[in-house]
C-alpha cells in the first residue's frame, strides 16, 4: 500500500492536524511542529483500542496493567529518554481513548474535519488559525449544508478535533449554534427521496436477465441476490464475502458456507452487532428455483472455490452504477434513484406484505430493536420469517 500523503491543517499552537488513513491495525496521525522557523511533521502511529490495547490490560486490573506496561513499554530506557518515551505513550493513550469512543466513524471524522479545514482556509482565510474554529466562521459554514443533521454531525467531527488538539471547545456551546441548525432544516434545501423497494420479483429478473457465461455479469448478479436473500448492506457485508470451508474464511468480515442444508453466513461485525451475527437460509426452490439461496447462490459461490472473494474486487459506487443500469435494461422507472440498499428494504417490505410480524421483520434483517428481548430462539424465528415470505411464490418463476 503506498503511503499516506498528509492534507495539513495548522493550529493556533503550532500542531497541524492532519487526515486518518488506517494501515492493518494502526492509525496514523500526521502532526506538524513548529522548530524555529522550520516545520517539521513527526507520524504518530495510534492502536486503536478496537485493534490492540496499548498496554494489553485485558483481563487485569488498572495497577496490573501498570506494572506490565513498565516492565515492557520502558524497561531499559534511562533518564530523560524514559521520560520521552512516556511522554510518547500518554500522547497515543490520550488520543486512542479519543478516537477509540467512535471507531466505526474514522472516515466520516477524517471527512468532517477536512471539509472544515477547507472551508476555513479558503472562504474565512484562516490558513494556519483553523482550530478552535471561530463562532462566525462555523455560522457560515452552515450556509453549506443541506441536511441540518449532517451540519449537527459534521460539527460534532470538528469538535472532536479540537479535543485531539488540546484546544477549546466552548465556541461549540454557543445557543447561536443551535440556532443555525434550526435554519438548516427550515431552509428546505433537502427533500427526502421517496422510499423504495427492490423485491424478490425484481431481483428474481435481474438473475434471470444476467448471462452465466458473462463472468462480471453473473457475479453481480450474485451479488444482488446474496443482498437480498441475507438483507445485507451491500458495501461492507456483501462485497467482501468469502467462500468458506475448512481452514478457509477465518479473520474475515463476511463468510458464506453450507452447513448441512443450510446457506449459512458469518458476519465478524454488524452496525448494531459489533460482535457479529450468524445468518442461516434454507433451500426455496418450491417457491423460486432462480433465487434459491442453496441450488443458486452457494452453487455459484461452489463454483469459485473455498477462500475466493468473487466480489471484491467490485467497489460500492461500481455496484450502484451496475445496479441502475441494470434497472434501465428492465425498464424500470426511476432507475437512477435507486440505491443498493433498496435491496434490504425490498426484502423486509416483501415480509411484510407476506405477513410477517414486525418482530420477525426486525429479525431478519438483524435490526436493533427491544422486541428481540421477548424471543430466545431467534435463528429459528429468523429463517421460518423468511421462508414464509416466499410460500405463495410461483414455481413457475424460472421463466422470464
């Protein structure tokens, strides 16, 4: 991977904050100081508390973990080069715990706050006075926003970079604030896009459009039914699914498997689930031989081989364009506003229509919801909601 080329942004201290790219398991933050009259930018690799432990205190308590940390974070140093190195080590702690409190969130932070840096620096002329932001400058900047909760979001990002900084926060108290994100929303400059839903019978044609002899055909074919057929959130679920097997799959976000005559899928994470979640389908060929998830996609997925990945190497924005072109082939309306996650929404609306209850909708697609705490054998809840979905589905459904 090549290395991260750092955007600056200088504050009133002489520290330049600068964006988070993360490679493996670290952080890296690119700092600038100020040594005389030369600049000069020290990284400063952070393990974040998701990825590793700074101190590996898991399993003892705070003096224990003290007492490892010494032995092994400065053991061996002397005089003043201990005191920099625990120096060092609190300036990444410190950060870590900052950062650590929002890891899903790295992209939309790193995100926020450059778009701020950007607008400080060219419509308020504060290259180098970006941070703490200034009441008048933020007041603006909401001129910029459609949504009044991406301002309220992008401000909360901006915020928290004040606090990796050491710099105040007190401008983000301001009732004026508030004020602004009131004028966001009653601006009107977002309309919200209509809901809708892409169901079985659409995907049931876009299956039976896809040519198999077509490699990139068929595999986004696949992959539009996997999403459906698991209620996946295509970017981070379906694209990097791996076919798994014995000695395959493991360490992966997405593994899809047959377990007996179950389709079988293991998340390592989900947004509500940070602990990942086990999803199981059988077979529905009595209802759709196309989309049947055992005798299609894992014939499909057999096909690739164990430990084969066939749709990462499709990006989220590639899958969107593919699956409103798609769309337009079947002479769809509105196919350009579509969204892939019109899948999932399609699914859950099928279940609905087919009279599920809303605690099996909210299962199966692995909602978060209090509703869950009524069930204790949510598997079996899980895949008799999604089996009843498609009883009255036709077998006559293999043709186009």
């Amino acid at each position: 991977m090549p290395s991260p080329v750092p955007w600056q942004v200088s504050g009133i201290f002489g520290t330049i904050f600068s964006s988070y790219l993360f490679v493996a398991s670290c952080a890296r933050l690119c700092v600038r100081e100020e040594r005389g009259n030369v600049a000069c930018y020290r990284p400063l690799c952070i393990v974040l508390p998701r990825c590793a432990c700074l101190c590996k205190a898991k399993g003892r308590g705070p003096t224990a973990a003290l007492k490892r940390l010494a032995n092994n974070a400065w053991s061996g140093e002397a005089g003043i080069c201990q005191a920099e190195a625990k120096r060092a080590w609190v300036d990444k702690a410190r950060t870590a715990s900052l950062l650590g409190s929002c890891p899903e969130s790295h992209k939309s932070f790193n995100s926020g706050t450059k778009a701020w840096a950007a607008f400080a620096c060219e419509a308020l002329q504060l290259k180098g006075k970006e941070f703490p932001p200034p009441l008048d400058g933020l007041l603006a900047w909401s001129a910029l926003f459609r949504h009044h909760k991406t301002f309220s979001n992008y401000l909360g990002y901006v915020r928290l970079g004040c606090h990796v900084l050491g710099v105040s926060d007190e401008v983000f108290r301001s009732p004026e604030l508030k004020r602004a994100k009131v004028a966001v929303r009653k601006n009107g400059g977002f309309s919200a896009r209509a809901r809708m839903f892409l169901g079985h019978e659409m995907i049931r044609r876009i299956v039976a459009l896809a040519n198999p002899s077509s490699a990139v055909e068929w595999s986004l074919a696949m992959m539009f039914l996997a999403t459906y057929i698991f209620l996946l959130r295509l970017p981070s679920e379906a694209l990097p699914m791996t076919v798994g097997g014995i000695g395959c799959g493991q360490g992966k976000q997405s593994v899809i498997s047959l377990e007996s005559d179950e389709l079988c899928l293991r998340l390592a994470k989900r947004k509500n689930l940070p602990s990942g979640s086990v999803i199981r389908r059988t077979c529905w060929c009595s209802f759709c031989v196309i989309t049947c998830p055992v005798h299609t996609l894992w014939k499909f997925c057999e096909e690739q081989g164990k430990g084969a990945q066939p749709f990462v190497e499709f990006k989220d924005g590639f899958a969107l364009r593919s699956l409103r072109c798609i769309l337009k082939r079947l002479s769809v309306p509105e196919a350009g506003v579509y969204r892939t996650h019109d899948i999932r929404r399609g699914h859950a609306q099928d279940l609905l229509v087919r009279g599920a209850s809303l605690a099996e909708i909210l299962r199966a697609g692995q909602w978060k919801s209090p509703a869950f705490l009524v069930y204790l054998d949510l598997e079996t809840l899980e895949k008799g909601a999604v089996v009843e979905a498609h009883r009255d589905e036709s077998s006559s459904d293999d043709e186009d």
